[in-house]
C-alpha cells in the first residue's frame, strides 16, 4: 500500500453525514455497473480497539452473517476458548475502568474521546484501465495533498475529525484522455456509551474465561459437620491449599481467575452492548465509532446509574488494596461528556445503550429463591436478604420502579439533547424458557455445582409467570411512555424500545438441550443432577463423575442454551466476589460462603455470548435508525442473516 504522511489538524465542528457523491468532469463516462469510481472506508473503525487486526477480525467473520452468526463462526475458530481473550489486553480502556488517554492506536496517539482525525483507506474502484496512472489530490481547505500512484494501490491517510475533504483522482492510461473524478470524503464519529445492570455489562462471560484444573478445590458447607466437605474442580496453576484443611489466601487465588476487561463491573466485549456498537462499526464504512461501556453487574437505578455501588471483585495489583466502591454511571458519562465538550465543543452523545430494571425488583434475589433447595441454606439466606419472593418483587414493581424511572429519564434528558429517543432501551428475555416457550421443568440439572441447589419447579413456574406477564410488560411501559407510566411529555421522554429478541430466546433457556451441545456438556452435565463425585477422598483428584478432566470445558462453543446455568458460571468464571460488607466476607477461600456465591457470581442465569449477539441482533436495526444509518447495509444480503448453526434462532 502506499500513504500520504499523515498531518494533524484542529478540530472542527461535526457534520452529521458522511455521503460518497461522484462529481465527473465531461470527459468522465456515464456511471454504470463498471464505470470507475472513488471509494473510501474509515480504518480500524472500531475505536476501542487498539489493533486494526482484532477490527479485521470481525470484518471477515460477519460478511454476509447476523451478529450471531458471526458469534457462532468465532467461537468455532477458537475452539472454545474466545476471541476476546487474546483482544482484552487491547483496549483504549485499561483494566481499571479508564479511557486511556491518549490512546496508541495503529502507532498513532489519539485522543479517544475527542479524536482530531480518522484514518481512511481511498480506491479507485470499476473499469480501470491496467497500468494507468492515477495522480491523487485532498484538500480539506488548507491546500491540496498530491502524490501519484499506480491507479491499483489503495490510498492510506488521516482526515480531519469534524471537516469535509474533497478527494480528486486524474487517471491516465496510455494515449487516451485522462479522466478526472471527485468525491467528498468526510467521517461521521459516533460516540455511544453503554449504561445498565449485568445483562448490559455482559455478565457470565468474561473476556479470558477461567481455566480449570483437573483436580478438586474443597469447599465447607454451611452444616460445619465432618461431612460438610465437598470437592469441586480447582483453578489452574493454583499450588496452594486445596483441601478445606489447608487455608490459603485470597490474593494468591486471584492470581489464576477469570479475566474482565473491567473486575469491578464484569463488564465483557461479549455484551450485546460492546457488540453492537462493533457491529455499526463493521457494517458503516464511512462511520468511527467511539464506544464508551460504563454498565455495571449489580446496578440499579438509585444504585450503580444515579449513585455509587458495590463493586463485583477487584482484579490482582501490587497494592493488595481492593476499592469496593463503583462510581455512578450516569455521573461517569457526564464527566466523561464535559471533558469531551471542553476540548470540541460541538462533541455529543450520539446514542445510549440501556438495560435496567431486574435489580430493582430484586430479580437476583427471585433466583435465589429459586433455585436454593436445602432448608439451612434458605433460612440463612432468607434472614440476610439474600432472597426475594414475587410478592416483594411484585411491589418494588408497582411502587419503586416506576419512580425510579422518572428520576432516570430527568437524568439522561440533558445528556442527549432532550431527546429520549437516542437512550435505546433494551429489554430482558425469559431465561426459563425452551421448546417455543415451554417454562424449563427445574430440577439439578445445570445446577448441581452446589449441593445446596435445585431449581424448584413450583417457584420456578411462579417466576417464569410473573417475568413474562408483569415484569416484561411494565418495563416497556416505563421505557414508552405507556399503560400509564409517569412521563412528563411522552414524546420527549419515551426511549427507543428493543424487544424482538425475547421470541428466539423462548427457544434458549438454560435448561435447552441439542445434540449439537459440545461433547463435555453432554458427556459430563448430566441431566439427573449427579455431574459430580461426592466421595470427599477421591473427589480431591478427580472431582467429576464422568472421569474426564473439567479442563475439557469450553466457555465459548456454541450450544443450545443462551442462559448459562449454575455449572456455567462456576466453570467459566468462578467468581470470589469482593464487594460484600464485611459481615458477609467469608473466612477463608474454602469458606461455605464462597462456596455458593463462586457458583453463582459469574453470571449463572445470564445470557451467554450467543444470548448477547442474538440481543444485539434486535438492537442493531433500532440503533441504526436513530443514527439515521441504513438498518442493512448493500453490502449484506437480508435472506443471508441467517444463524451459523442449525436450531439456532
């Protein structure tokens, strides 16, 4: 390839379009199917990442594909083990939650937020002559660029942010008369920010899964008898203690987990939030667009959007000191948007990715209730407010959310110009649900990582009706403006509503089954609820019944079920949490308390990231049309959106 130097320039206004025009001079031959033309694409359009190959990555993958499609054939080419994990230590956003600025991108400094130009590829596309000569001009008003090249090679150059260029291309082959063609080169940057609870962050799926060891982790129960012992499979490289004898600490513990492009919201590239705003980026070639994820696992609207919250765990440092604070989202992106503005003053929030509401009806505490069977775990639980019921649910529905509501919008209102319509809002699935909508039966399968568990049928069936006939409906209400949702004017206050994802999922709960499962799963879950040696002396060396080694597991295959079940979120994640008040943290690692949250605090009953890419499926249509973005792009076929896998939706 051949490149103009790259030349930095002040920032200008934003122009909101971004439109190939053609301008021929006479001598130009009418455009038809095999006329030339200049064509141009922004690079690496994707701004997050850091690495145009990661960007690449996707380009290659979703050609004619859905979002979950494209998921699909991904997980396939790493046989399991994610193609985040690699791309996570490759972010303009460190581990910690900051926006690095300024961001390394592609050997050149940017100003993540605020960027001052774009890297673009120019061509000469069509009829071109074989050997002709193209002399290139752009001028973006302060005097043209000019070099000469082989009309074959592709331009490289950076554009001003905010600025039109006008590309000129005279084209010389032989004796003939040149030709001479002009286009408008000018890139639109959208800037979109992520807000929301566990299913926004990507909860369940972390960026470098877990790896397990083939041998067995003690963990106590909450009897304290000498049989209160149970073995599960251990982290990886972990050489201390194993046995609930031999206390080790946490910091040495933390060192083999589960890694998080952000530890203390668990926020995850495989969120439909991060894969949609990479999808605008894959399929606009003329956009950038500059992802901002502030979503936090565990958020509610008075705590993680509008105030501060609990923070999940904290990733290994030197400091050994864990900040179990999480700022406001909402505070976040308004800092983050002033800082923008000061330094470009026409800089705006483009779009707004939202999904809350579960932890304000206690939705976490509906699961436990769910799906922890044995009586001393349920009243200790009951007693620490671990659990809800529907009835408390059902009020915090009635009574709270709908306020809480009100307090959101007046909170975003300012943040995108007044205009609800640019907060898109995207609703829960069912994650009870198979065969077209059949509520999963219950029992241990999928759940029997902790003896303590067992999805109760009865409670089961009562929280499966209650999210698809109350929970569901009102949140589109408030999200709406309608059945009588407190909006002082609906025009202004209803958000773009998303929640065509909610028909495929009635086929993907977490109790949905295929025989296209991965051979593990099939071999070593077993649908009785006996997945694993209760035997406290050969459990400690081989802790699944199946006798093959829990290293086997693949966190990324693609399966039948979008929800990753209890034995999910232990085998991809394994998750301490750090976050808890000091009456709750537990003595040590074996300690009965890690025992049933590192079961459950990875994402059990959370999409996986098959479940995210069919949600940002649904969304990406809604997002392109309040962008002002073609919903399907030329380049895609609409009858090709189709999933990779058969049975899949």
């Amino acid at each position: 390839m051949m490149s103009i130097s790259p030349r930095r320039f002040l920032a200008g206004a934003l122009l909101l379009y971004g439109l190939l025009t053609v301008l021929p001079f006479p001598r130009v031959l009418a455009q038809d199917a095999g006329a030339m033309q200049i064509n141009w694409e922004v690079r690496n359009r994707f701004r997050l990442f850091r690495e145009e190959r990661d960007f690449l990555l996707h380009v290659e993958n979703a050609r004619n594909r859905s979002i979950l499609a494209a998921e699909q054939s991904l997980e396939l080419q790493s046989e399991g083990r994610g193609w985040a994990r690699n791309m996570v230590n490759r972010l303009c956003i460190d581990l910690q939650g900051r926006v690095n600025q300024p961001c390394t991108r592609d050997n050149v400094k940017e100003n993540y937020l605020t960027p001052v130009d774009h890297p673009i590829t120019v061509r000469l596309t069509g009829a071109v002559p074989v050997g002709a000569t193209c002399a290139w001009s752009f001028d973006d008003g302060d005097g043209p660029q000019s070099s000469t090249f082989d009309c074959a090679e592709p331009v490289n150059l950076r554009v001003r942010y905010g600025k039109q260029t006008v590309a000129t291309v005279d084209v010389s082959s032989g004796s003939d008369p040149s030709q001479r063609l002009q286009t408008e080169i000018q890139v639109r940057d959208i800037f979109i920010a992520g807000l929301g609870d566990s299913i926004a962050s990507g909860e369940g799926n972390p960026d470098r899964a877990l790896a397990l060891s083939d041998e067995g982790f003690c963990f106590r129960s909450y009897l304290g008898t000498g049989g209160g012992q149970y073995y599960r499979p251990s982290r990886a490289g972990f050489k201390g203690g194993r046995a609930c004898e031999a206390p080790d600490t946490l910091a040495n513990w933390q060192r083999y987990g589960a890694l998080w492009f952000n530890s203390p919201c668990h926020r995850s590239l495989y969120s439909y939030q991060a894969r949609t705003a990479l999808a605008l980026a894959v399929r606009y070639t003329h956009i950038a667009v500059t992802y901002l994820p502030l979503a936090c696992t565990g958020a509610s609207i008075s705590d993680g959007l509008l105030g501060s919250q609990r923070a999940r765990e904290c990733p290994p440092g030197k400091s050994g000191v864990c900040n179990t604070s999480v700022n406001a989202q909402v505070a976040e992106l308004r800092e983050a948007l002033a800082a923008a503005k000061k330094r470009q003053p026409d800089r705006n929030l483009d779009l707004v990715l939202l999904s809350i509401g579960a932890n304000d009806v206690y939705f976490s505490g509906l699961v436990a209730d769910v799906i922890v069977d044995t009586a001393t775990e349920r009243a200790l639980f009951r007693r620490s407010g671990v659990m809800a019921s529907v009835d408390e649910s059902r009020d915090a529905l009635r009574r709270e959310l709908p306020q809480n509501f009100v307090k959101l919008r007046e909170a975003l209102k300012p943040l995108v110009g007044g205009d609800l319509s640019h907060v898109v809002y995207v609703s829960y699935a069912n994650p009870a649900l198979a065969d077209g909508g059949v509520p999963c039966r219950g029992g241990r399968a999928g759940f029997d990582i902790h003896p303590a568990f067992k999805a109760d049928p009865q409670r089961l069936a009562r929280v499966s009706t209650f999210v698809d006939t109350e929970f569901l409906p009102q949140l589109k209400g408030l999200a709406t403006c309608t059945n009588g949702a407190l909006c002082r004017d609906p025009e202004a206050d209803r958000m773009t509503f998303v929640d065509t994802h909610q028909a495929a999922f009635a086929d993907h709960g977490f109790c949905a089954h295929a025989g296209s499962d991965p051979e593990f799963d099939r071999a070593c879950f077993a649908e009785n609820g006996q997945s694993f040696n209760p035997d406290i002396v050969s459990g400690a060396s081989q802790p699944m019944l199946c006798g093959r080694g829990a290293s086997e597991y693949r966190a990324y295959l693609p399966r039948a079920r979008w929800i990753r079940d209890a034995n999910d979120s232990y085998f991809a994640a394994m998750t301490y949490p750090q976050g808890l008040p000091a009456a709750s943290q537990p003595n040590d690692i074996h300690d009965a308390t890690w025992g049933v949250l590192s079961a459950v605090y990875g994402g059990a009953v959370h999409p996986s990231a098959e479940g995210h890419a069919a949600m940002a499926d649904a969304t990406l249509p809604a997002a392109s049309a309040v962008l002002g973005l073609d919903a399907v792009p030329p380049s895609v076929t609409p009858g090709l959106l189709a999933p990779l896998l058969p049975g899949a939706q």
